[in-house]
C-alpha cells in the first residue's frame, strides 16, 4: 500500500465561510472526511503545519519545513 503525506497549510481548500467572510478553518482530517475516497489511495498521514489565508502565505512563513 501506497504511504502519502498530506501536508495542510490552510488556503481556499480548507476555507469555511464566517461572519468575516471566508476563513481556513479545515484541518487535514476534516477534509479527508469530506472527501473519503481519498483514503484508497493508500496510508495517508495528516500533518497540519499552519491554517493560513492563501492570501497571506508567503516567504518567510515561520513554518518549519516551509521556504
């Protein structure tokens, strides 16, 4: 079986809609259970590195691992 990394950084994919307008919100899980035929595509591991805007990702995050 296949082992995938799915790194999470926030941006439109993980964006629900607020009072403010849209927001990330979604974490890697909460994304994987809107879409669940993304589990057969082998052993997936979520790591969730920030919930930013994609607006505002830019270099330098802050984030380790991030350029």
């Amino acid at each position: 079986m296949k082992k995938i990394l799915f790194l999470t950084t926030g941006g439109t994919i993980a964006c629900t809609v607020t009072d403010d307008g849209l927001e990330p919100t979604l974490k890697g899980e909460d994304i994987l259970k809107q879409v669940p035929e993304l589990r057969t595509l082998g052993e997936i591991t979520v790591r969730d590195l920030t919930l930013l805007d994609s607006s505002n990702l830019e270099p330098p995050t802050g984030v380790p691992g991030l350029v």
